[in-house]
C-alpha cells in the first residue's frame, strides 16, 4: 500500500529534531511521500530545504491568505521569478486563498487571484486554503476561466459546494475532519463525492485526527485518516489506498511517487 500526504506542515517547527524518525514512522505505515506547502516569503528556503533532504518530499510556494499583510508586491514578482524558473522539486502554486475567520477578506482577494492566474502562467497546480469561503473561491475561479488542476485542501463544506468545485477542476482533499464522528456533514459529503475527486492530508501539525493532541498531527496518522475514508465509502483500504495515489498524482504530476 503506497500512500501520499498532499498536504502536510513538515517543515513547521513541530518537526524540528524529530523529522527523520517520523518518516520512518510514516513509512512503515505505508507513507512513501508528501508536499510541503508554503505560506509565507521568508519560510520558503525552509520549505525547499525540508523536502530536498529527504526522498520522496516535494514543496510548493505561496502566500497563505493569513500572512499577506506581511508582503508587497514585490514577493508577488518574487514568486513568479521563482516559478518560471521551475526550481526542483516544487510542484504547485501554494498555500492561498481566503479565510472568512481570519483577516481581511477584501484583502486576501486579490493575493489569491495574482496567485491563481501565476499557476495557470507557469503550468503548475494551485494548492487553495478555503475557511467558509468554498462559495468565493469557486466564484473566482470561474471568473478568471482556471481550467487547471488545485486542491481544496482541508474541506469541511458542503456537498453542493464540493460537487461545484470539483467541477471547476478541483481535487478535495480528505484530511483529519473525517475522523471525527461529529463532523457528520464533512463525511456525508465526502461519501458522496466521486472518488477520483479524493486525495488524503493530514495537514500536519494541525487538523489533528480523533485521539491526537491539537498541534502533534503527523504524516505518521495518514493512514488512519484512510481507515475513516474507507468507513465513509464502504471500501476497503486497500481498495482504496491505488485509486488515491493515481489521484494525487494526477494532481501533483506522473511519476513523482
């Protein structure tokens, strides 16, 4: 069984000292890869730096929709910079977008926006954080005609927004929410999507899973958040586990685990 975390902080200080043993946690579990988004300038040589020292790691750079008051202009020139130059190893646009609970939504607009349409530029997939938003970001996705490939990473909407993003070309990515038994409206919705649509995260260290600690979430949980995947769909994990990596790397790209 191959598993692949699309979504995963492992350059958060979290990890710090702990790295190389956690992956080897994750492996014997059946991890063999996961992408370290980025979100904000000065994190990027660390993003780039975590993947590049360990197989199976690749990265992403962006701007979180938290931290754009932190950044002018010229990181957005940066960043495209950066991109066209297509550095080893980073395989999307991300972390952006918008977060209706933190912040400035009229703001983070047109960040996630000059962000979209540089991933459309430079051929790559976007990687879009969405905090009651899902209604936005498929409108502006719309708008500005994307036809590429993203994930919505960390989705807790629900059904008809899910239904409308994948539409638009969106992977929705199934991460620790679904763990949880409350969370009713999540695993309805991810139960009902098309599962070619699904790709798995933990999104660590945060979005932890039923029964670990806020903050400690780990590559090493990823599998239980496909034991809670197989739950919901009436499939077994091994059913599964192909169908999800042949997502992800449709996503991400052929070949890359």
């Amino acid at each position: 069984m191959k598993l692949v975390d699309a979504h995963c902080h492992f350059d958060f200080p979290r990890f710090d000292g702990c790295r190389k043993s956690e992956l080897v946690v994750a492996a014997g579990k059946g991890v063999v890869g996961l992408v370290i988004p980025g979100v904000r300038r000065p994190d990027w040589a660390r993003v780039q730096e975590t993947a590049r020292e360990h197989n199976g790691l690749y990265y992403c750079l962006g701007i979180h929709p938290w931290y754009v008051a932190e950044h002018s202009k010229a990181d957005l020139e940066h960043l495209e910079q950066v991109l066209q130059d297509k550095p080893e190893g980073c395989i999307a646009v991300g972390e952006c977008g918008l977060d209706r609970l933190h912040g400035s939504m009229e703001e983070q607009h047109p960040w996630f926006e000059a962000q979209a349409k540089l991933a459309a530029q430079v051929d790559l997939p976007l990687v879009i954080h969405s905090v009651r938003t899902h209604d936005e970001v498929h409108a502006l996705l719309r708008r500005i005609n994307w036809s590429g490939r993203a994930l919505v990473h960390g989705f807790s909407g629900s059904y008809q927004q899910a239904a409308k993003l994948v539409d638009q070309g969106c992977f929705i990515g199934v991460g620790g929410v679904i763990t949880h038994s409350r969370a009713k409206k999540t695993r309805d919705t991810i139960g009902r999507l098309p599962l070619e649509a699904l790709v798995l995260e933990t999104d660590a260290p945060d979005m932890a899973p039923a029964g670990v600690a806020a903050g400690m979430n780990s590559p090493v949980y990823l599998r239980d958040i496909l034991v809670s995947l197989s739950e919901v769909r009436g499939l077994s994990p091994e059913q599964l586990a192909p169908v999800l990596l042949k997502n992800t790397q449709r996503l991400y790209g052929a070949g890359l685990w």
